[in-house]
C-alpha cells in the first residue's frame, strides 16, 4: 500500500515539475503582497516592524487560498479524480498523501522564503526564527483546512471567491497564534502556549480533515 | 463474481431504474444498453462505487463491496467518459501515472503503446494526439492490468475500425482469460464471444 501512496506522490511531483508557472504565479503573489505593505503603509522602520507578522502572515495565508484554486479542479476536469477514488487505499490516506504533495509544492517555498521577508521589515533573528516556525506548523493546518473548502466547492464554475469567504472563518485562530507567537517574541513574552495551540491544530486537522475532504468529494463525484 | 441485487437509482428526483438484480460471473460479459438517460453510466459508476444508489446491493465475490472497498478496487478497472490523460505529459508518462500503482517494467509499457499504435507519437505530449488517440491511450492500461473486473463506459466512442478490431480482441481474451466485463456502447458489439445484453429502458424502468 505504501508503493501506491509513494507513486501517488511522485505523480503530484512529476506534474508540479511540469507546470512550476501555478507556483511561481503563487510565490511571486506572496513576495509582491509583503513588498506593497511598506509602500502602502510608512516606510518608518519601527512602524513596519510592527506590522510584519501580520503582513507576511495574511500573504501567506492569501497566497494558500489561491493554490487551493488548482488543487482538484483540473483532476475533475479530466477524469484523474475519479481513477484516484478508485485506488485500493483509503481514499483519506489517499487525500492526507496528495494534501502533503500540495503543502510540499505550494507552501513550503512560502515557509523558506519568510526569513527573507523577515530581514526585509528588519526583524531579528531570533524573531524570524518564529516566524518560519510559525509558518511551519501554521501553513500545513491551512492547506488542510483548506481542502475541505477546496473539495466542497470543486464542481462550480467560480470557486474561487467562494472557497475564501468558506475558510477565512476557520483561517482566523491560526492567522491569531501565528502573528501573536512573533509579536510576542518581540516583546519578549514566552510563546510556548502559542505553539501549544498551533500543534494542537495541526495534529486536530490531520487527522480530521481528510475525512472530511473524502466525504466532500463523494458528494461532488456522486 | 459480481452480484447486483434490486438495485434502484435516482437522478434528481427522476427514478432511472428500480429493481434491477444481474450477476456476472468469471469470462462472463455484460452489455448494458438503453435510450439516452437511461441511466447506463450512473449504473456503471454505482457499481464502481462512485455514485451512491437509492437501493439495492453489490457484492462481490461474496462480500459487500461497500465494507470491503479496497479489495474490490484492486480488482476493478474503470473507464470512464473521460480519458483521465494529463494533457502535458506524454504518453508514456501518462501510462506510467496512470499505472504507477502497479509493477509496470519499461519494456511492458513500450510493448503497450505499441499494440495500441501509439509507438511512434509516444514522446508526444497528449494534448497533440487526436480524440481518438488519446481514448486509445486510456485502453493502453487494459493491456498492463491485472485486475479482474473490467467497467468501461463506451470505450469505442473515437476508435477507428482498426482501433475497434484490436480492443474487441483484447476483450475477448479477456474474456477468455476468465475475466469479467461490463461494458455500455450504443454501437451493436462485433466482438465473437458471446456477450449478455440488458437493457435499462424496458423491464427496469
């Protein structure tokens, strides 16, 4: 089962090899979404210290809700979904595998590129060293989240603005614990309990939202 | 063996057949026709398992296939409407996804293409073959399979007469190989095994 799982995954990889432009669109969505904050905010360097949590944070979390646009979509379109329904493997084993594909692709670039973005609002670094944590922990719980949005709304024409009024409800606690475990590092308070939290909802969601995706994309199949 | 007993199925409210009790046993095949409507594709994916039906129970080999998916999908192999072919990858990419669960060598997927006649185009990427190469395409994986339970839903739509001789051969020997088939197709079947025919428009409606 495992060999399935693996040649599952390498699919995603191989395709993502073949169209890298869906994520360059999504990286370069999230670089010129952080660089307009202090051209539209102050370029006054403690004021953009403040903020830069909360700017790279809301990107990230943009430039997720676009990715999600492609995660089904084209597979419905051409008939790959229902092939992947049929695998002789759960079919949320099946999804947990092909969400981590998609967190691999479209997010982790984000996560590697935020100590960048960091140094851009001129944080320290043990301030950026959070961040990317947040990040780390943070983004995988929106992709799975998100998935659910994604699987429920794959079948309708425009999806996209949709799926973001769907999520942003469910985005706002880890958006809440992300930007405060950095602005709390700032002012020196223990974040501890914000990564406590974050954990928690990262292993809630892995566990959960699979199911859920299954479910959501029986309905959008039947 | 494939046991469908008063299986019923709706579509928006609309009834599509009630009732319906068939069974297909190994080198056995089954030809399901009827109007356009009629329900033969919401059949062919009730009994994949894609569509849920309004009544009615399949089993296979004697077991329930909604308590034992895994076991019943490893066995089956659907064709659908749709190709299932990523339109930027080639064709033998695309074998070789479409297949990356099973043990396929190099040399299997090569000999494939070929019967299938798409030795020559197979660095193509699929979005340069024509309807009908690239439904020859998704046949190529019936000659890489092992499963027992062949579903396909009109799988001569595009083929040229050529195309259809060579996937009437394959499913007679299929057929012959104790294997199991359920096909749909409004063309009269020319194949030479002998093939049982239902029709979803007369007693089931």
């Amino acid at each position: 089962m495992h060999k399935m799982l693996w040649a599952l995954f390498n699919r995603d990889m191989t395709l993502f090899m073949q169209r890298k432009q869906d994520v360059v669109t999504v990286l370069g969505f999230f670089l010129i979404a952080v660089a307009l904050f202090p051209l539209g905010i102050s370029s006054d360097p403690d004021l953009l210290r403040t903020i830069a949590p909360g700017a790279i944070w809301i990107a990230a979390l943009f430039s997720t809700v676009l990715a999600l646009d492609r995660l089904f979509s084209e597979d419905l379109d051409d008939g790959t979904l229902e092939q992947q329904m049929l695998m002789p493997v759960p079919i949320s084993l099946m999804l947990l595998v092909r969400l981590v594909a998609h967190w691999v692709i479209t997010s982790l670039p984000i996560v590697l590129l935020a100590p960048l973005m960091g140094l851009q609002f001129g944080l320290a670094f043990n301030e950026i060293a959070i961040l990317t944590l947040s990040l780390l922990i943070g983004t995988p719980i929106l992709v799975l989240l998100g998935a659910i949005g994604a699987a429920l709304t794959v079948g309708l024409k425009s999806s996209g603005g949709l799926v973001t009024l769907l999520l942003l409800p469910l985005y706002v606690p880890v958006l809440i614990l992300g930007t405060s475990a950095v602005s709390s590092t700032m002012n020196g308070v223990d974040v501890t309990a914000h990564f406590s939290l974050l954990g928690a909802a990262l292993i809630v969601s892995l566990v959960l939202s699979p199911f859920a995706v299954a479910t959501a994309l029986k309905i959008t199949l039947d | 063996m494939l046991e469908v007993e008063g299986l019923a199925a709706e579509r928006e409210e609309r009834l599509l057949f009630s009732g319906l009790s068939v069974s297909v046993s190994a080198g056995e095949g089954l030809h399901i026709i009827g109007e356009n409507g009629a329900g033969k594709t919401t059949l062919l994916r009730i009994l994949c398992g894609l569509t849920l039906q309004s009544a009615g129970k399949i089993s296979w080999c004697g077991q329930a296939v909604s308590k034992f998916r895994e076991e019943y999908c490893s066995d089956l192999l659907y064709l659908g409407h749709k190709n299932a072919n990523k339109t930027e990858l080639n064709c033998r990419e695309n074998l070789r996804l479409a297949l990356g669960v099973l043990p396929v060598s190099d040399d299997a997927i090569s000999d494939a293409l070929h019967d299938t006649g798409l030795g020559l185009i197979s660095h193509l990427p699929t979005r340069f073959l024509s309807q009908g190469q690239q439904r020859r395409l998704s046949l190529a994986r019936l000659l890489l399979t092992k499963s027992k339970l062949w579903i396909l839903d009109e799988p001569y739509v595009a083929l040229d007469y050529k195309a259809i001789e060579w996937l009437d051969s394959h499913l007679e020997r299929h057929l012959s190989n104790q294997g199991m088939l359920i096909l749909t197709s409004h063309q009269k079947l020319t194949m030479s095994s002998e093939i049982r025919v239902l029709n979803l428009g007369e007693q089931y409606a």
